[in-house]
C-alpha cells in the first residue's frame, strides 16, 4: 500500500479520500496481468511455440469492474502482443499495453488513458514427448507507462515462470509457476509469487472451452491475502491462423477486481 505522502503527492490520487486511493492502487494491480501472456483468454501459459521464421500477433482486450462504498471503479487494457518463433522450441515476444482508467467519485468521473509497461519474454520449451511438455519463461518489464497517474510502476521489472502441459487430445492442462520482481515506486511488494492451473477441451477442429484458477502475491505490503481469480471462456478457431476468443474473469478474493470480461484475436502468419 501506497505511503500516505506519496500518495499526496500524486496528481490523480491526492484528492481521493484515503481509503478509495488504496483501493485505486489494487484495482490497477490486479486488473494489469504478469508480463507472461498466454493463450487468451488464459493466463496460465502452456509450452506451445510457434515454429521457427514464424509470427503470431494477439490483439486483446479486457474490462474491469469494480464497486466499493465510495467509487465505482473501472479499468480498460488494450494489448499487442507480437510473438516471433526463432527456433522451433523458443519463441521472442514482445508485448505493448495500453490502459484507460476511470472513477466515479461522488458523481465526477476521472479518466486517465496512456500506454502502460512494455515487456519482452523469451519461450524456451526445453522438454517435450508425446503428451507431456516443459517450458521456462524469463522476461523483462520496461518502464514506458506514466507512472505519476498509476500507468506505469516508475521501474524495470523482470520475472520467470516454469510451465508444465499435459495434452492428452481432446484435453490439454497447463501448471504455472513463478516469480515476479515488481520494482516500482509506490512501495507496493517487490517480491511476486504466482501459482495458476488451466484446462480445455477440444471439440472438433473449431472450439475449445477453457478454464483457469490462480492466485498471485499481494502487492500490498500491510495484507496478507492473496489475489485470487477464477476464468471461464472459449477459444473459436475462423481459420488455421486466426482464432478469436471471450471470457469472463472473476475475482475471488477482495483484492482482485470483481469481475472482467475479455476479448482478442490470435492471427498466425
């Protein structure tokens, strides 16, 4: 949690009463994801790659809601994410958000919209047999968001996950493990820890249902609760290359965001 002076001194906070301005704080932590990106609507990631000399392009979506006694608070992300295969086993990846912030306080509306924190991640899938795969996640976070109206964390970050897939067709499950360095400059937690666990099951050549549990570390230094999420969705395939996909995030602690829905589209090339 924010320090009460720093808080002052931000901008877009200091004339929120002081409760709204902590849960402003987690509301934007747990609506902006791990720089991991998996495949949307999930955020457990699986052990899948690209192919060397080939891209895939996410463009995705989600909107957040949350209701407390003295706001109603909402959070909007845009993100590009551009995946480069350059081996067979690993892929490059780099991923651009772009947020928009709004509170409803006593009946006036702030907004606050500008690109957030820009990450690069390399995909290693370093073990692989016929149903079972392995893969680690390293990445890094750069600080292009403004931090100064709760953009940006006002520093570089980095973070690694280890990802086990298990794909006996037509189901697949997926266990995320990981570490997050999150440096920043609102004396929020540094050290991140995050656990998640999905499933889906093909049907036909077109459709997936998926699902995904998890949990993360609170950023809050004074809570020891942690962020805790439920999503449910689909995966709809168009053609070989282009997929498109919905889901609705549900927050099962009070310190995720209530509820999110999610949207994006998946092109190969």
């Amino acid at each position: 949690m924010m320090r009460e002076n720093t808080l002052r001194e931000n901008p877009v906070l200091r004339d929120l009463p002081l409760n709204n301005k902590w849960w402003l704080q987690i509301f934007i932590c747990a609506l902006v994801p791990a720089t991991a990106q998996a495949a949307h609507p999930l955020i457990t990631e699986d052990t899948g790659t690209q192919s060397t000399g080939r891209f895939q392009l996410e463009l995705m979506t989600e909107q957040g809601y949350r209701d407390e006694d003295y706001a109603a608070k909402h959070g909007r992300q845009f993100a590009a994410t551009l995946s480069y295969g350059a081996r067979d086993n690993m892929d490059l990846i780099i991923s651009v958000p772009y947020q928009r912030l709004s509170s409803d306080i006593g009946g006036g509306i702030e907004t606050h919209s500008g690109k957030s924190d820009a990450g690069f991640d390399i995909k290693w899938n370093f073990y692989e047999n016929e149903t079972l795969s392995m893969a680690l996640k390293p990445g890094v976070t750069f600080p292009s968001g403004d931090e100064t109206v709760g953009l940006g964390s006002g520093k570089s970050g980095y973070s690694l996950y280890h990802v086990t897939s298990f794909e006996p067709k037509p189901w697949a499950f997926h266990l995320q493990l990981g570490y997050r360095r999150n440096r920043n400059i609102a004396d929020e937690r540094e050290v991140i820890w995050h656990v998640s666990f999905a499933g889906w099951r093909e049907f036909g050549e077109k459709l997936k249902i998926v699902g995904d549990i998890g949990a993360n570390t609170n950023t809050d230094k004074s809570s020891s609760t942690e962020a805790v999420f439920l999503i449910l969705g689909a995966i709809y395939s168009l053609t070989q290359n282009i997929d498109l996909d919905f889901g609705f995030k549900r927050g099962l602690t009070n310190v995720e965001t209530d509820y999110t829905l999610l949207g994006g589209m998946a092109i190969r090339f």
